[in-house]
C-alpha cells in the first residue's frame, strides 16, 4: 500500500528527523499539528497544519484539533469500496495513509503531579482516536505509535519503495489496540483509585514486559514478567537470567524483609516460605542466626538482606550455596567477593518497597483480587488473656514471631527466641503437624528454649497443639481469637503458668 499522506502527531517529539527523512524521499505530504508542528517546520521540512487541512481552527484551548470527518474519513475509508470514494469526492476529503501517532504523557502526569485538574487535561481523546481509526483500517493504513517504531518503518518503506506490506500493518495495528487498550486502563484504574472502588463491575489490568523468562514452575510451561511500571524497583546487578521461581521467592523474601525495622533483618527464603529470620542488629549475626534456623533448608534459597551488604558479610555469604543475594545495595568490596560466583544472581532492592495495591491470584478463566497483608502490629493489635503477664522482652519476641508467621504458608507455626526465628512449621493441612515440624527443627538446629516464644497464624481450635509448644519449652504464645475453644486455651494457658496474647485479626497466607 503506497504512502501518499501521513498525519504526525506526537507528544515524544524525539528522534523525528529520521523519519522525516524517509517520508521526504518517498515525496509523501506530512499533516501536523500544535507542538508537533512546530517541531517538524523547526527541522525545516514541509507540513501542513491540521487547521489549515480541514480549513476548521482548534477550538477549546486544544481539546478539539484532530476531531474532523475530513482526518477520520480519510484514515477509515476502504479504498477499494465504491461508497467509500464517492462519498470522498463528494466531500473533497482525500486519503491519509500512515499514522503517526503517540498519546499525552498520561502516565508520567500521574507520577509527577496529584493536580487533578493537570491530570485530567493530560488525557489524549484526539490521539487514541486516530489511532483507533487507523488501526481498524490496517488493510489500506499504517499506524505508528512509538518513536521506537520508525526504523522498522523506514526498513519497510526502503524494502517496498514508499509503501508497506499488509502482514507490518497488521502487526502494527494489533500493537496499537494494545497501546490504546493500555492507555485507558491507565486512565481507568486512576479513576478507581480517587473514587476509592477496588472492586468495579468490570476490572481493567494492565502492564508492561519485563522480559519473558526461561520457562515458568517447570521446563514445559511458558512465563513472562509484567510490571505496572516500565521497570521493576529491584535491580539484577550479577549473576544469570532470574526464573519465575526465583522471582517468585524474591517477592516472598521482600514482603518479609520490608515488614521488618527500617535497614535491620535477615530473610531466608526456601520455595516461598521463610526458613530463617533474624532482627539482630549487627548484621553479620542476624544472617548467621538466621542461618542456624534451618540451614538444611537455606541451601540453594534466597537470602534477603534489609540492609548494605558489606565484605566482611560477603564473606561469610559466599561460602554457603545460593540462588540469589537481595540487598539495599552492596560495598563494592562485597561484590568483588560475591561475582566470583557466576551463576549467584544479586539483585539491588533498595528502591524496593511495599505498597498498598491489590495481589491478584488467576485461575483458568477467573482472578482473584484482594488487598495486601500490610497491618503494622504495636502492642495495641493484641489482648493479653492469661494471668501470667508478658515481659517488655517478651512482647517484642512475640510480635516479631507473629509477623513472620504471617508470611508462612498456612497453617504456620513460628517459633523465636530473641527476635530470631528458633523453629518454623508451614503448609499443613493440620496446625498440629506445623507444630510438630516447628519444635523438630528447633531441636534439630537450634536447640534454643531459652526465653521461647510461639506464633501462630490462627486460633488454635483444639488444646493438642498450644499443649505440644508448651512440653517443648515455649514460655509465650500470640495467636488469633476466634475460636469457640478460646476459654479452653486460656485455660490451659493459665493452667501451666504460660503466657497467652490474643490478636484482633487473623492472617492467613495460602
């Protein structure tokens, strides 16, 4: 299909002059408007303004400049349908064959400026339109919708001497949909969020490639990572491309680590779960308590400092077996320790942080959509219900525990001692097995029970289990109320002089 008229409109106004360039050889006339206008007599090449094209002014400060029938007509007719060129002549329009077209900077608006107003007018109804117009019509027109796009177009037009294949159109036009597609639930998910509504009659999702990874869970499963954004907050500095298992524990380890007290923690992750934690101060004894929790397990996991990793902690690092390293960024004596390991992925997550938006869960043809567990505990969260009072020390184990514990897949069953994990039992059908699991490993690896403390994700609905924490040496325990039992474990509770706080809300992890 020849070009004989393209319409440019654009707000990234960079690398025109290429493209300009291709269109000038191949003689074909340019119709521009507003900034993009001037930018293109700037560079000193012809054009005409869409005023003057559709002899109609721009009205409404801009609003209306592209909305004419003379520029839809000429973008939407099919040229080979009779009606279609009678009713051009009869109206003096003529063909516009390439579109080059992209939006107000909507997105970028709202990452700049809370001006409602400023956001509003950052809306591109002309733009979308066009482009709409011109994808749809892919059989007679070209549409193009990112700078990134032009030399894909100038490849084109020089294979087929100033005209385009059917097969480039096509595949432009379905990414263009995709852009418009986009851009509105952009601006849609915007409106939700001022008007508070996290669950509209109809949800729009929508993301940007990352890359598409190697395979998914396993080696036949196809996977990619989106983002909401144009990049991820976390950096790969070293190591080989990230799987979606890995970026699957990285996210596990980030939900733990960011909950914990600002550059303090270790996190040690295994297949989502946590397998160690530890809130120490000195950093090379928080990974190294954290380690002891379970080191069978930390073999081949995700360590996830919430602090600078230095030497003296690379050190100590590389000796254990890794998949990946997560840091608020490393010494560079530290990464000369730690690339030596090519295959150890370490990744920069101090840009990283958790917000309030919505986790979705698919399955088949359905989502699963609901807010984020990011309830901040304090003392005020929880009920002491035994008559055996908590020490301050104890309070702190105890919130500490019940903060990991929310991050264990369920039934989960943490067991500390000195705001460092001792135990930890997760994923059973029966909390009374996570019990079991949490007290062997404890035995196994730790051996601690001094000052033990015991945390789990919900009420215990039978005595059997608080009853196993307590013969294994667990002085305190934070679970949720709820149960219709609850009498019966304060009971027991009192019964065996053990500590028992009681929290307002569960928290479940599937």
């Amino acid at each position: 299909m020849k070009i004989k008229t393209a319409l440019i409109s654009v707000s990234d106004k960079k690398n025109l002059k290429p493209i300009l360039n291709a269109l000038k050889k191949y003689k074909v006339k340019i119709i521009s408007s507003g900034g993009t206008f001037r930018e293109i007599k700037k560079l000193k090449f012809k054009c005409i303004e869409v005023s003057e094209f559709t002899n109609s002014s721009e009205i409404l400060e801009g609003r209306v400049k592209t909305l004419h029938p003379k520029i839809h007509a000429g973008i939407l007719n099919k040229r080979n349908n009779k009606l279609h060129l009678k009713d051009l002549m009869v109206n003096n329009f003529e063909n516009i064959d390439l579109v080059i077209v992209n939006f107000y900077p909507f997105e970028k608006t709202l990452n700049n400026t809370n001006n409602h107003s400023k956001i509003i007018e950052n809306i591109d109804v002309g733009g979308p339109t066009m482009v709409r117009s011109a994808a749809k019509n892919y059989k007679d027109v070209t549409v193009i919708t990112s700078s990134e796009q032009y030399a894909e177009l100038i490849d084109e037009l020089n294979k087929y001497k100033g005209s385009t294949s059917v097969h480039f159109r096509e595949k432009l036009s379905r990414i263009a949909f995709t852009e418009t597609a986009y851009y509105d639930s952009v601006i849609s998910d915007y409106f939700n969020k001022i008007t508070h509504t996290n669950f509209p009659k109809k949800k729009v999702l929508h993301g940007n490639l990352i890359e598409t990874l190697r395979y998914g869970e396993n080696p036949h499963q196809e996977s990619g990572i989106y983002s909401k954004k144009s990049e991820m907050d976390i950096k790969q500095i070293h190591g080989k491309q990230l799987s979606y298992n890995n970026y699957n524990d990285i996210f596990a380890a980030l939900a733990i680590s960011k909950s914990l007290p600002k550059n303090i923690g270790t996190v040690i992750v295994k297949h989502a779960n946590p397998c160690g934690v530890s809130i120490k101060k000195n950093c090379l004894e928080s990974y190294k308590s954290a380690l002891a929790c379970d080191p069978v397990s930390a073999f081949g996991g995700i360590v996830s400092c919430n602090f600078k990793i230095t030497k003296i902690l690379a050190l100590e690092l590389s000796k254990q077996f890794l998949e990946v390293i997560i840091a608020n960024n490393f010494d560079s004596s530290a990464l000369k320790v730690l690339k030596k390991k090519k295959n150890l992925r370490l990744i920069d997550a101090s840009a990283y942080s958790i917000n309030n938006s919505l986790k979705y869960v698919s399955a088949n043809n359905e989502i699963l959509i609901q807010s984020e567990d990011l309830k901040k505990f304090t003392t005020k969260n929880f009920k002491i219900v035994s008559k055996q009072k908590p020490t301050t020390k104890e309070m702190k184990n105890l919130i500490f525990a019940f903060n990991v514990c929310r991050h264990v897949k369920s039934n989960g069953i943490v067991l500390a001692t000195n705001e460092t994990t001792a135990g930890i039992g997760s994923g059973q059908p029966s909390r009374l097995d996570s019990c079991k699991i949490a007290i062997d490993k404890m035995k196994k690896f730790s051996k601690k029970n001094e000052n033990l403390v015991a945390a789990s994700d919900a009420f215990f609905p039978f005595v059997d289990g608080i009853e196993k924490l307590v013969q294994s040496g667990v002085q305190a325990v934070i679970q949720p109320s709820g149960s219709i039992r609850d009498k019966e474990i304060i009971k027991f509770a009192n019964d065996t002089d053990t500590v028992l706080v009681f929290s307002n809300t569960r928290h479940f992890r599937h």
